[in-house]
C-alpha cells in the first residue's frame, strides 16, 4: 500500500477510538479527546512518514497510558 493509504488507514482506527480529524490543504491535523495535536502532510512524499507519523501517535497514546498502535 502507498505511503498516504497507510497513513489514511491508521487516521481511520484513530478516529473510530475518539480522535479528531481537522483537514486543512496541505496539512492534516489529528487531536486526541485530551487535546494533544498530531499534524503531518496531506500528501507525504517521505519514505519515512508513515513511521515518523506512527512514532508521533504512539508518543502521545505514550503520554495517556494507551495502548500503543
């Protein structure tokens, strides 16, 4: 799967589990209930972005004593 489907598929199971999705043009931001923000791009062009986005979203589920994904 392509870099931004990976990405989509993870911002799916975060907001089946609450968290928030603002979509803005070039960015995407993703909020966890207690407020804490995750912005990356639309449209990654970095082999890395889906495990610098997932190293994000751990991080804060880290900082809650969430399960990690």
């Amino acid at each position: 799967m392509s870099q931004c489907g990976d990405i989509k598929k993870l911002v799916r199971q975060l907001c089946k589990k609450g968290w928030k999705l603002e979509i803005t043009k070039k960015h995407w931001k993703i909020r966890h209930q207690q407020g804490r923000l995750v912005s990356f791009s639309a449209t990654p062009s970095d082999t890395n972005a889906v495990k610098n986005f997932r190293r994000d979203i751990n991080r804060v589920l880290k900082e809650y004593g969430e399960q990690k994904i």
